[in-house]
C-alpha cells in the first residue's frame, strides 16, 4: 500500500511519532494532527484515504468530528478507523455509529499495525482490531 495518504489524529504526542513511524516506514505518506480543529484545516489541503482517529481528543472528540467528516460531500469517502487508549464497553460500537469504519486499541502492537492499516485500505478491515 506503499504511497497511500493517511492522517493520523492523536493528543498524544508518543503515539503520534510511532504510528507516524511505523506507517512511514511501510511507505505511506502520512499528515499528523494533535486535535480536530488542526486535523480540519489539513484537510483543507491534504486528501487522505485514511484517517486514524483517537477517540478522545481536547475539545472536539473524536467521534464528533468523524460524524463532522462524514456528513460532509468533500471527505464522507475517507476511510476512518478508530483508535483510542481507553477501550470501554460499547466504544466499536459508537465508532462504528459514528461512521468509522473499525477501531483499533493502543497501545499499538508495533508488529501488526501496518498490517490493519493495509486491511482497511483494502477494505476487509472492518473485524481488524488490536
């Protein structure tokens, strides 16, 4: 999936390096962000296939600004995947309501995770779950 654009959204800066890392390594293109009002205005410029978005963010959350990214023409198509420290009950679910596509849990498995992106650029993501 080498050269594939990917936006990650994470308030926490040690996450963001490693999948940013990781994920840079594998050959992807990746834009970071460390809350919903940056990750809005790269938007404006950047057009990802996939967003890996934390669920708890400062400010606006992430869930709400998947709804935000879904209801609107220019970025409803872009693929985004859940991805949060705090995996309560119930929290696929509101993802998946929310209009992602899947959830993964951090930490991340360092092993896997270029894989699960790679199944949800594919696709056949929406079981992948760390």
């Amino acid at each position: 999936m080498a050269d594939e654009a990917v936006l990650i959204v994470d308030d926490n800066l040690t996450n963001l390096k490693l999948a940013k890392v990781l994920l840079t390594s594998e050959g992807y293109r990746v834009r970071t962000a460390i809350d919903a009002e940056q990750a809005l205005e790269i938007l404006t410029e950047f057009q990802p296939r996939l967003i890996l978005m934390d669920i708890q963010l400062p400010g606006m959350d992430g869930l709400e600004l998947t709804r935000l990214l879904k209801a609107d023409p220019k970025t409803r198509d872009i693929t985004v995947v859940a991805l949060t420290a705090y995996a309560m009950k119930g929290d696929d679910e509101k993802a998946l309501a929310s209009g992602c596509s899947g959830y993964i849990s951090k930490p991340i498995d360092t092993r896997r995770f270029g894989a699960e992106v790679a199944r949800y650029l594919q696709g056949s993501g929406t079981e992948a779950k760390a």
